[in-house]
C-alpha cells in the first residue's frame, strides 16, 4: 500500500483492446503508474512477485487461471496488495467470489474514469469500494457473504432523522424524493448523506446500503 509515492497498479485481463485503453487513461493520470500487464492469472502472479504493486485490477474471467484463483494466491502471499475485480457484467455470485478470495471491491468495466481512480485510490488505503452500478440484490449478497471489510465503523451514532433517511436511500429514494418525503430541502438530504457517508466510511449509496443491512438498521 503506497499513501505518500506514487500508486503502482498491475491490470490483467485477456482483452487487449481492453488493456490498450486502460494504458491510454493511465498514462494521463498523476499518481497512479500502470506497471505492467498481464493477460492471464498466471502471468499476473509472475508479474505481482516481480513488480511488488500497490493494487492490482484484474479480470474475474481470465483463461489458464481465473481472477479469483489469482486473487487468493495474491492475498495469501502479499496481503498488501489491494485487489480490485473487473466485471463485464453484473455476475453476482463471481463477484461474491471475488470479495471472499480476498479483493477489496470490485468495478464493472465500463465505468467511468472518475471512479476507477477513486476506486484505486480507496482500496490504496485498504478501505472497501463498491461499484456505483451494484444491484440492490449484489448490495445485499455482499452485506450478508463472509466477505469482511478492512476498517470497521463502531459507535456511528446516526440520530433518528439520519436513520429515517438511511432506511429511504436504502429503498432507492433520490435526494429529490427524500426531501419531498420529509418535508426538507434537496440541499438539506444532501447534507444529511454526506454525513451519513462520513459515519459510514461508505463511499457511495450501495456502501451506506451494505453497512445498514450488516448493522441490521435496514431488513431488505
């Protein structure tokens, strides 16, 4: 885990036209340098053991070994690289596989530039980070799965209005309907979920739903 230098990134996946536009982005990108590029599990294996990277972006589908064969020889030999899984799709259960072999979150490959960089940077400092795209129902297999994420929040004190609110985002209520519902200004639920996300240590609204269902304050 690199937090003063720059973050160093291994991404494997047997895609090149894939590879070749993820180098394109990083080479425009301060701070974060792509070292290398593996093709399959077994090439990203060789490369993490020769580059030693902060955080590794791979595919879950890869031949010769998948992501999540790679994913739990990487975190059992180098527990300090941070992994993140790269989806095509929606594939609830290899993700959930992903996460329990030891990834720190997961993206799907068609988002944007913005989030992969705060993904990279997230996971850099061993926190959780959860694709802004996940599904209700992903929400809830990964809050109820065995995957544990790296610091946990005790004691957030959430106050009755906050937890009106949460229990709201959490039933995929926009800003707009939530402060219709209670009779706030849009600016106001805007406050209120960034102190939310704040408690939570949750990036975005599937990270405030994966902590209420596993603090058990929402029952989907």
């Amino acid at each position: 885990m690199s937090i003063h230098n720059t973050i160093k990134i291994i991404l494997a996946d047997d895609h090149e036209i894939f590879r070749d536009g993820f180098t394109v982005m990083m080479k425009k990108q301060t701070g974060i340098e792509l070292v290398a590029e593996a093709r399959n599990g077994e090439q990203l294996l060789s490369l993490v053991a020769r580059h030693l990277p902060d955080v590794v972006l791979t595919d879950i589908k890869m031949p010769d070994m998948d992501g999540i064969e790679a994913t739990r020889i990487i975190t059992a030999e180098y527990p300090q690289v941070g992994i993140i899984a790269l989806s095509m799709f929606d594939d609830d259960n290899l993700i959930i596989d992903m996460l329990e072999a030891g990834a720190k979150g997961y993206l799907l490959k068609n988002a944007q530039k913005k989030e992969i960089i705060e993904a990279i940077k997230t996971v850099n400092r061993n926190e959780p980070y959860y694709c802004n795209n996940t599904s209700q129902k992903l929400a809830r297999l990964i809050a109820q799965s065995h995957f544990h994420e790296g610091k946990p929040v005790k004691n957030a004190g959430f106050t009755q209005r906050e937890l009106e609110i949460i229990q709201l985002i959490c039933n995929q209520n926009s800003n707009k309907e939530i402060s219709e519902e209670l009779h706030l200004s849009v600016r106001t639920i805007e406050g209120y979920r960034e102190q939310i996300l704040e408690k939570t240590n949750a990036k975005n609204t599937v990270g405030i739903v994966i902590y209420a269902i596993r603090h058990h304050i929402y029952k989907p």
